[in-house]
C-alpha cells in the first residue's frame, strides 16, 4: 500500500479522534501535514510521526520498550512544547482515558488496517544497559558498572540541569515559590539539623555524589566528613570542590564500595547519611546495608536514610515485572529496585536501629523532578552537544516521567532518622523544635 494511502489512512484516525477524544494537541504526519486532534488544540504542540513504518512497527510488536526505541532514534517526537506540556493532561486528566474508551474500535481498526500491512521501521538499539539490567544475577563487582552507567554520563551534562551544588536528590521546598537553589540548600540544611551535627563529630556520606552535603556540613557544622562514592566522574568533581574550598583537610573522598569501609579504621562514625544511594542496592541486599550502617556507627550515633519508596503490597513480590520498570533499569537505572517504607523501617529495626522520625517528601521531589526537565528542555541543544540526542531525548522522558510517578503517588519518597542504641536516652531532643527551628 502506497504511503498516499497511509497518509489518508492517518488523516481519518485523526479525525475520529477529533470527533471522540478531542485532544490538546495536533498531529505532523511524515510529509509535514499538520492535522488538529481537538478542536482547540494547544497552538504550536504536535506530535510527529516521522514516518507511516513507525506506526506499522508499534502495531507489529507494541511494547513499551520499542516506543521508547522509536522515541529515542527521533521517528516519534514532541513539537512546539516539552514532554510534560504533551503528557500531562494525557497522564492526569481522567476524562481522556474515558473517551479514548469512547472510540469505536471497528472504525479504530479499519484506520489501522493499512499500517498493518505495512513494512515497520526497525528502531535502532539506543544507549542501554545491556544483560541483566534488572540486578537478579548481581555480584560483587556490578554495583560499580550499575552506578557507572547512570553517573558517568558526564558532569557537563548534569550541570544543565541542576543547581550549583550538583544535588541530584529531592530538595525540601520551604515554601512552594522557592527556587530550586534555595530548595536545594534548605534539603542540605535539614539533613544536618536532622542528624544534630556538632563541631568535630565524623559524618560518613554513603554515595556521596558531587560532595555537596559534606562540604556544606563542613563548612557550616564542623564536621570532618569522609565520603564514598563508585562513580569517577563524581569523585573527580567532590575532589576539585573540597580542594577549591579550602577544605581538603577535613574531607576524605574514596572511590569504592560502601562495605569495603573498615569501621576500626576510623574507629567509627559519629553520623551517617545516604542520600538517594538506597535505591541502587537491590532489595536483596537491604539486610546486608543496614547491618553495614550499624557496624560502621559509633554507639549513639544518628543514621539518615533519604530513599525513593512505592506504595506496599499485599503479597511482596518483585517490583521489576512492570514494563515501566524493566525499562528504567535497563535505560536510566540498572540494578535499581524500591522498597516500600514499611518493609524499610522493620529491616532497620531488625539490624538494631531504632527509627527515630520519618517525614514524606513526595510533593517536595514532583517539583523538583519537574523542575529538572524544564532546565534540560531549554537546554537541549547544549545537551544533544555533549550527549547525543538520543541520550539526552531518554534524559528528559525520565524526567518528566518521575514527575507524573511523584504527582500520582505511585512512587513516594522519605527521609527516615534512626539511632543505634535504642536502649536510654538518644542524642535526639526531646522535641523537633532544632529541626524546623520553629
């Protein structure tokens, strides 16, 4: 069948949507007719369909890999708008899922009946994780290439998006018009007042990133921070930030993994955070994480663990069967599994932890989750630069996609306080009042 048929085959799917759905936003066909899927639709946002072999190969194989395939390679693509603009009312709107069920499905097939005979475009491999990006056949040395495959995509490219501090973590919104500096600083500041830093107390920072909550708690708190990281790109950055300050004397950074650290070495730490690291363990290994913190703990000390979650399950089960998530681990995250809060807090309390004080922040990471895709959006030129635009296209729909996930509810996260000895008094208060400083 010709494409001139394809392309009158498009024209009448998209007047039954019109007529049915009455969408936000317009359709660009492959020989750039541009036809209205609403009768108001938002002017200038489309979606394009690079060619009608696109659409035969979704019908031929429909997965969600393959859109994201397509997707990535450019054939399926946004105009006039960023993802969340496209998406969000697809995503949150109920009455579209009502009257996409509204669409006759003969005159839906009969539409579609050319692309079915139609030869589908093969979508190109695009950058994955490859073998068992899902974590089942973990072992000792696949932390670091998990790690190294989400981090080491560049501190250029992080820097388009995030703020000054290079905190790629959920900010703490003081008040919901701050910026997302201000939030980011105000995240930082939190977790100090939470684990009650003083003057010379040690603080060990699990993942610690680009080092912007050691420096900060250096700086501001005194402590001698010592910090443990698998990613090179972020300990080269951690390296040159301490050295810039003027606080490589009271910082020690170290590419490895957390459970190489030897607590007799340091005699121990006063405080421990993980921040946003949680997630890339694996749900086998959580027993194992948490007996870790409470061996490098000195008795007394405060332990903070900052981790995305999902809503519990009546039977618990792996997470990793949604397609969602198979393609989040494969893409963005390898190895990457959520806990649910409950199933966190009683591991901390079986490894001897006594958790002192939980607080959700699940609206606090929609807004910054979506404040990230709108800096790479208007960066995104600078990011195909240094990325690709396959990278950076992935990039974004991560982005936009933890922003709805958030917005939904269907992925929480929280900032749990623990102490060691759960026997007498704690180093905690007896009161939040230093905490929110109220």
């Amino acid at each position: 069948m010709s494409d001139e048929a394809k392309r009158r085959a498009a024209l009448r799917l998209a007047a039954l949507i019109r007529e049915t759905v009455d969408a936000h936003f317009s359709l660009r066909l492959w020989d750039g007719t541009l036809e209205p899927l609403g009768t108001d639709p938002v002017a200038g946002l489309a979606l394009r369909i690079a060619s009608p072999g696109v659409i035969s190969s979704l019908l031929h194989r429909p997965s969600l890999d393959r859109l994201i395939r397509h997707y990535a390679k450019g054939d399926i693509a946004v105009e006039g708008g960023s993802l969340i603009d496209f998406a969000e009312p697809l995503m949150l709107d109920r009455s579209y899922r009502r009257r996409f069920r509204r669409i006759a499905k003969g005159a839906l097939i009969r539409g579609l009946l050319p692309f079915f005979f139609g030869r589908g475009d093969d979508p190109d491999r695009t950058r994955d994780f490859g073998a068992d990006s899902e974590g089942r056949g973990r072992k000792g040395g696949d932390n670091r290439r998990f790690i190294r495959f989400h981090y080491d995509v560049g501190n250029d490219f992080y820097r388009l998006f995030l703020d000054p501090e290079m905190q790629y973590s959920c900010a703490h919104f003081p008040h919901w018009d701050a910026t997302l500096e201000e939030a980011q600083l105000n995240k930082l500041d939190l977790i100090c007042r939470k684990l009650r830093l003083k003057p010379g107390e040690t603080l060990l920072d699990i993942g610690c990133g680009w080092g912007g909550l050691l420096c900060h708690a250096v700086r501001s708190y005194g402590v001698v921070g010592h910090g443990v990281t698998l990613s090179a790109e972020q300990l080269a950055f951690a390296q040159a930030k301490v050295e810039r300050l003027g606080i490589a004397d009271r910082v020690t950074l170290h590419l490895k993994d957390y459970r190489e650290l030897a607590s007799t070495a340091e005699g121990g730490f006063d405080k421990i955070a993980s921040v946003g690291m949680y997630e890339h363990i694996g749900l086998a290994a959580i027993p194992e994480y948490f007996r870790t913190v409470q061996r490098l703990l000195k008795p007394g000390g405060l332990f903070m663990n900052h981790a995305i979650s999902r809503g519990a399950k009546r039977r618990r089960r792996r997470f990793a069967g949604r397609p969602e998530q198979r393609a989040l681990q494969k893409y963005i995250f390898p190895g990457g599994e959520l806990d649910d809060i409950g199933h966190t807090i009683a591991e901390m309390e079986i490894a001897g932890f006594e958790v002192q004080d939980v607080e959700a922040l699940r609206q606090h990471y929609q807004k910054t989750t979506r404040e990230w895709h709108r800096r790479l959006y208007e960066n995104r030129e600078a990011a195909e630069a240094l990325v690709g635009p396959e990278t950076t296209r992935i990039w974004a729909a991560y982005l936009a996609g933890c922003s709805f996930a958030f917005q939904r509810g269907s992925a929480r996260i929280y900032q749990t306080l623990a102490s060691k000895s759960p026997k007498g008094f704690t180093a905690v208060p007896p009161t939040r009042h230093d905490i929110y400083r109220i």
